[in-house]
C-alpha cells in the first residue's frame, strides 16, 4: 500500500542532471514535479533559470516583484496535497538547500514582506559590512547565514529591522520523505556547467534578457537574479565584454556548485547516486 505522506527530493548540484533524474522517475513511478528553485518561480526567467515546462510552482510571481521563501512554500504544499488527492506521488527537484528544507522539515517561517526602502539601502553595502552589521543586530543569524549570499544576508537584516531578531525555526514535518542526490565529479560539474551555459546563450538568453528590460525591470533588479541574468545585464550595458560575460558565469557558477556541496553533505538522509 503506498504511503499516503510519501515525499521524493531529487536534488543536486547545478547541473547535475537532477531534473532530467526526476522525470525519468516520475514516469517511472506516477509521480508529478514540483520546483524547488528560488529564481523558477518568476515569469519570464526560463533560459538562465533552465526551466521545465510542467513542473508545479514555476511562474507564480511577477518578476517585478519580489518572491518570498514563504510564498513558494504555500504554493509547493497545497501542490502536494493535490497530488496526493490524484493518487500520485509528489517529486520535490531543486539545488536550494533552504527551499527543500523549508517543506521537507516544515520550517515554521517568519511572514515578514519586503521592505524595498531598506534593500535599495543595504544593496549599496558591501557584503562584508552587512555581514558585520547583521553580526552587531543577530549575532546567532549571523552564524548560521550563507555568508557568500547577500540575498541571503540582506533577507535576514530585513527580518531582524520587522522583528527584532530572526526567530529560531521551529519545524512540524508532516512528510516521509526520501532523498535522492545526484552525484557528479568536481571536473564533470564544470565540463557540465560550460555547455550549460553555451546551450543558454544558443537559446537566446541575451534575448530573454533584453524582453525582461522591455518589460520595465530596473538594470540593479538583475543582479538579483542570479549569474545568468546579472553578466548578459552588465553586457548589454556595455559593461563588459561578451567573452567576460561568459567567464564570468562559468565562474561563479562552479563555485556556486562547490557552496551546494557542502550544504548537502551535512544531511546523513541522502542517498548518493551516479546520473
């Protein structure tokens, strides 16, 4: 008899091939798809973001807007409880380690909207001198933030100046869930990044980039976006060149790769396995 909570995570890397995994095994078993990707979630942002037509809890915001962690954990569990009402089994497929977390361990979030007054503020800031502010304001936030993400940091000065201090998550689980990761090689990551990244370019990034403009985002709003959409903005800018640009995404994206890594291999649940 199949688990009425049963939850299935695929999650790895970028570019490990989880999403391809994750398709093969919902057709395998009957399951559906839900993206757990904290850029997937806004309309228009398909190329960079490597979006699969399909998949639940994809263009659910206005990328004018800005999404919260909180909006798209709502959207991914009534997603699985209308899966479960099909009789089918849910697949969550992402790289965020926080997105998973937040639905598989039921973290308890702070409702806290964006302040844009205080991000345009703390945007002008160093990442560095955020890092000593929130340390001065939440010293054990500060502990616990990805200190290489100043999305990461700026979201948590901006709870901290609504409450006080980031609350302590509190968890409720309420899934059995069972983790796949895909496992790849340092050198076959970056070989897989690099074509990624052409494939992108071939699809018509610069494009995507170009309608996104059209549409009325500021330039700063991209930076936001993450490595695909900040280099081909600062291009298109004329900032840079089309051959720094290209650089610099396959830079920031192994890294970015390496940071993945060591959030997962804390977590005893993962099941490794060779794409």
């Amino acid at each position: 008899m199949r688990n009425k909570h049963e939850l299935i995570v695929v999650l790895g890397p970028t570019a490990s091939g989880k999403s391809k995994y994750a398709i093969k095994l919902a057709k395998k078993i009957g399951g559906e798809i839900i993206s757990a990707d904290s850029r997937q979630i806004y309309n228009g942002l398909d190329i960079g973001t490597a979006k699969i037509k399909g998949q639940l809890c994809t263009d659910i915001v206005d990328p004018k807007k800005t999404a919260t962690i909180v909006e798209w954990k709502k959207c991914a569990e009534n997603a699985i409880a209308s899966i479960y009402r099909r009789i089918r089994i849910p697949i969550l497929v992402g790289g965020s380690a926080f997105y998973i977390r937040a639905v598989v361990d039921g973290l308890v979030l702070p409702e806290v909207q964006p302040n844009q007054k205080l991000r345009k503020k703390l945007e002008k800031k160093s990442l560095e001198s955020l890092l000593i502010l929130l340390e001065k304001k939440d010293a054990r936030r500060a502990k616990t933030v990805d200190r290489k993400n100043k999305r990461r940091v700026i979201r948590a000065l901006e709870i901290v100046a609504a409450l006080g201090k980031v609350p302590e998550l509190k968890t409720t689980k309420k899934y059995d869930a069972k983790f796949i990761g895909i496992k790849r090689s340092l050198e076959d990551l970056k070989k897989r990044i690099i074509a990624r990244t052409e494939i992108m370019f071939k699809k018509g990034l610069i494009h995507e980039v170009r309608k996104l403009r059209r549409s009325g985002i500021p330039w700063k709003r991209f930076n936001e976006f993450g490595f695909e959409y900040k280099y081909p903005a600062l291009y298109l800018q004329k900032k840079i060149s089309r051959k720094e640009m290209i650089e610099k995404i396959n830079k920031e994206t192994i890294a970015y790769t390496r940071r993945q890594m060591l959030w997962w291999k804390k977590d005893r649940r993962i099941k490794w396995v060779k794409s």
